[in-house]
C-alpha cells in the first residue's frame, strides 16, 4: 500500500513548472498585456495550466513564450 502511494505521488509531481501565457500573444501585444500563468508538465505526459501569475523576476528569466509578432504593416 505504501508503495502504491508513493508512486501515486510521483505521478502527481511535475517535473516541468515554468511561465507561461494562457494564449499566444497577437501583433502588437506586449508581455505585460498577457495573461501568464505556470504550464506543469507530468511525467505521464499531462500539461496542466495553473493560474497563477508568476513573480516579475520569473518572467524576466524565463526560458519559452519569448516571440512576440510584429503588428502588421499595412
């Protein structure tokens, strides 16, 4: 039994928690115009978006969600 709960709790640990936005950014948004939250990757393979904001020093460092598309030249 202890066994098995241990390995329930593995499964429910991430082992991936990182910023990340809700939705892509459209031409012309900026990072501070986003709704960022954490993307939680589970070694069963399930992605969960929690959402909370991360701290301004998070995003500053983060590692994805770095490409901002120009607005459109028309």
């Amino acid at each position: 039994m202890l066994e098995e709960d241990a390995l329930r709790n593995r499964a429910m640990t991430p082992i991936s928690r990182e910023p990340w936005w809700l939705v892509p950014p459209k031409p012309g948004q900026q990072e501070q115009d986003l709704h960022w939250g954490y993307l939680e990757i589970y070694p069963d393979g399930r992605t969960v978006f929690v959402d909370q904001r991360p701290s301004d020093q998070e995003l500053a460092e983060r590692k994805s969600c770095r490409n901002f598309p120009e607005p459109d030249q028309t």
